[in-house]
C-alpha cells in the first residue's frame, strides 16, 4: 500500500510540470500578448529616452545591448556593429584631420551593459545615435595626464605638455641652471656676494595613460596647457591699471603674486621684473593655483654686520645726568654668511645658514655716562629692525607706500621684531591700516613706526628700551597680504627713505 501511494504521488508531481512546462511554452507562444515574452523579462522601456517595442520573439534567447545615460536608460542597441560605423563616420568627417590616428568613444556617465532576452526590440539605433550626438556625449581618445595631487587634464599632444612643464619650470629657474641640473651635474659653490640656483625638483609627479574626453575638455595647444600649469581650473583673470610711481614688485605684493608671476601673465607687455611702467597701462593679475610645485634651493653668499655686544655704559660723576663721553666707539663688525634658501613656487618658505666666516671683529663701544641709564636719546644710528631678512616692498614700491617692508628669509616671513635705535615707546596701540603697532622716539628729531605685529608691542608707553632690543612678533594684523614689519622712519614728522639710513 505505502507503494503504490508513493507511485501516486511521483505521478502527481510528473502531472504538474508537464502543466507547468505547457503553460510556459503557452505564454512564450502568444508573445507580447503575454504578461513575460520568454523565461526572461521583458525590458521596461517606458522611462528610457527612446522606448521601444519587442517586435517578435524567439525560441532561443540572444544577447541584447542596454545604453545608460548617468543611470537612465537611453534604449537597447539592435545593431552595435551599426553604432560603431556611425561613430567611425563622425570621427573621419570631424575629428581625423585634428586627431590623427585616434577614435570616438562615450563620456564617462555614458555606459552599456548586455544581458539575455528571447524579445527582439523595434530599431532605433539611428535615434539613438542622433542623441548622443546632439547631446555631446561624444568623447575622444586623447592623452591623460593625471597629477599625483589628484589634478587630470586632458591634452591633444603629450608633447605639448612635456614642453609647457618644461617652460613652468623655467619660470622659478635660470635656463642655465635647469639644463646643468637636469644633466646631474653640481653647481660650482659662490665664492663672490650674490645669489645662484643649487637644486630643483618638482614635487608632484604625472602619469600618462589614454583618455576619453570630450572637445571642450581637452587643452589642444602648449599654451593652454601652460596656462592651467599656472593658474589651475577656471581662473579669476582680473585687469589692474597701472598708477603713477607703481613697480612690478609692488603691484605683484598687492596682489599676492610674485614679480615673475606677474611678467609671466603679462608676457606681451613686460619682459623683465625690472622694468619701468607706464601709467595707465593695463595688466592681468591672477592668484597662481598651480597643480605643480617647483622647489628651488637657492645658494646665497652676503656680508652681514656683526652687531657688538650692549654698549658698557660707566657712571662718570664729573658730567650731569644725561650727558655722555665716549670712552671706545661702538664698531659693527662683518662676517660672510652662505645661506639655502628654499622657494615653493618663487614663495620662500625656509632659509637656512650653511656656513660663515667673520671677516671683522665688531668692537663693543664704553660710554660714560652721568648716571647709568639707558639714555632717552637716540643714538641716530639705526639698525634693521628684523635679523636675516629681506625688503619685500621698498620705498614706494606702490603708490603712497612711504616706508619699507621687512619679511624674514625663515619661518615664511614671520620672526621677532628689533628696536631700529634707542629711544621712549611713543605709542603702542592697534589701526584698521597697522595693525598692531609701536612707534618709538628716538628724541633726537627721529621716531620710528613698526606695524603689523602679531600681538601689542612688549613694552608699554613712556618705556625706554635699547638699540635692538625685541619689541615684537610679526603677524598679519591690520591689512597686509603677507606677514612683514611695515617699517616707518620719520625724519621731523615726515616720512622719509629707512634704506638712507639702514643701507638696505
């Protein structure tokens, strides 16, 4: 009995996939009628670009092709072959007499993927083509560059862009220097004052592969590479009209350039940083963004003044208080100093010192005084007021600049600041325009102004302090674009030259 209830059930089963395999060869039979055409879904078309019709089905299923558009669907491709000649006509009529030995392709967010169907879809490949046509979703194989930063561009000729790196880095570097440099060759050390490219190096490296991309996307000239080297993506190119008494220095610290960034955007009309300009003349100025960092290490041979120990001040009783005899003359004393000075981008960042020789002792001066004090009075011998730095804006580098700009060589510009002489704190208070600032007089017809420090000076008004004594930090208070001490020398209440007196 179990037997033959077994032989029942297995029956039963046979029973029900011979209605099952019937009614599926039944649906398949009656074609689009049918909720499915096949054991395969049938594409939903109804959202696509182009929807289309299955137009017969078939007894064994084959390959369709699906093309999306940034997820949505375009249409199934009948003919892909098709699709191809069409593409190969644009390229030979458009594209083969500018991109020799190239081919057309689709733009990144333009994809297909295949899949099984027994349905075949009405065609409208011609369509469909039309659309990625018109539409500009046509992309060319070109040469990709992509940076090491993340920065990729595409260029018609890898050449072009080999030459434009080339010129970008002769824009912080001497012709001479590159080629010794490249050819692993050292550069002799100075043995006279002066200043000479040691090293470079670039520190972003490139890979070059193919790419597609689209006509707009693709930087067909050395220029227009040259010009992204520079300036980065979409760059805010603005025109400045030159003033009266206006240098190239000037005008590029008010705009955060350097004066060789400045000759570069302007090359038709300036040749070299030391040219004078004509007012009224128009320049392009742009902030610099390059994706490249060229770092130049630069050799400098100067002299620089030893300055004595604090003059030796002794009590003399047969002179009155404030009265003073010389007893030794203070002396500066010289030494030569070979410093490293590393640029990024003609920005310096770091200046090291390598080596020295003193090439004259100072002298440390006696004074005997009426009483042992630090005298009120200048001595009207002044001192820079920052150590290892550099004149970033002289004496009216731009119009109503009336004083001179100090940056440190270290520390990207930033450093302490030194009283330039002797004399009473005047004033130690913050402006819109200075910043922080103290003005010291010198009570000999002299007073000095020293702005933007990070923090109020260290002294309070009424203090007296030394002939380089620190005062203050350099910051980027008040409005500056580049930390520096704005330096102001006053001569009998005006302004007049600090290097007259400093020996800039």
């Amino acid at each position: 009995m179990k037997n033959n209830k077994n032989l029942r059930n297995f029956l039963m089963v046979l029973g029900i996939l011979g209605i099952s395999v019937g009614l599926a060869y039944g649906l398949k039979g009656q074609g689009v009628e049918a909720k499915y055409g096949s054991t395969f879904e049938l594409v939903d078309t109804s959202s696509a670009v182009f929807t289309q019709k299955v137009i017969s089905v078939l007894d064994e299923p084959i390959e369709i092709t699906k093309l999306y558009n940034e997820g949505q669907l375009v249409g199934i491709i009948s003919n892909p072959d098709k699709i191809d000649a069409l593409f190969n006509d644009v390229y030979t009529k458009e594209y083969q007499e500018e991109f020799e030995d190239s081919e057309l392709g689709y733009v990144q967010d333009v994809y297909m993927t295949t899949e099984k169907s027994y349905n075949v879809y009405e065609d409208r490949d011609e369509e469909i083509f039309n659309y990625i046509y018109e539409s500009d979703l046509i992309a060319i194989k070109v040469d990709k560059i992509s940076f090491s930063n993340g920065a990729i561009i595409y260029v018609k000729n890898r050449d072009d862009f080999l030459e434009a790196r080339k010129e970008f880095i002769l824009g912080y570097l001497s012709d001479s220097a590159y080629e010794t440099l490249t050819k692993g060759e050292k550069i002799t050390p100075l043995v006279t004052y002066g200043t000479q490219e040691i090293g470079f190096d670039v520190r972003e490296t490139i890979t070059i592969s193919e790419g597609l991309a689209t006509i707009d996307d693709i930087l067909l000239t050395e220029t227009e590479i040259l010009n992204f080297l520079s300036f980065g993506y979409k760059p805010d190119v603005k025109k400045y009209t030159v003033q009266e008494y206006d240098t190239i220095e000037g005008i590029a610290w008010l705009n955060e350039m350097s004066p060789n960034q400045l000759v570069s955007i302007n090359s038709s009309q300036i040749a070299n940083t030391n040219q004078v300009l004509k007012p009224g003349l128009e320049l392009n100025i742009a902030k610099f963004n390059s994706p490249l960092t060229v770092v130049v290490t630069k050799e400098r041979l100067v002299s620089e003044k030893i300055y004595p120990e604090d003059v030796i001040y002794r009590e003399d009783p047969s002179l009155r208080e404030g009265l003073t005899r010389v007893e030794v003359n203070e002396e500066v004393g010289y030494e030569d100093v070979t410093y490293h000075d590393v640029y990024e981008n003609d920005i310096s960042v770091s200046s090291t010192r390598v080596s020295s020789k003193v090439t004259k002792e100072p002298v440390r001066g006696i004074v005997y005084v009426g009483t042992y004090v630090e005298p009120k009075v200048g001595s009207g011998d002044f001192r820079w007021p920052m150590n290892n730095a550099r004149v970033s804006c002289g004496w009216y580098c731009y119009g109503g600049h009336a004083a001179t700009d100090f940056q440190s060589r270290s520390n990207r510009g930033y450093g302490p600041i030194y009283a330039s002489d002797r004399g009473v704190v005047e004033v130690n208070t913050y402006h819109s325009e200075f910043g922080y600032y103290i003005v010291i007089n010198h009570n000999n017809g002299f007073k000095t102004l020293y702005a933007h420090m990070e923090s109020p000076g260290y002294f309070g008004v009424g203090t007296t302090v030394r002939k380089g004594e620190q005062i203050g930090y350099v910051g980027m208070t008040g409005r500056t674009t580049g930390p520096h001490v704005h330096f102001v020398l006053y001569r009998n209440g005006s302004p007049v030259n600090p290097c007259t007196y400093l020996g800039c």
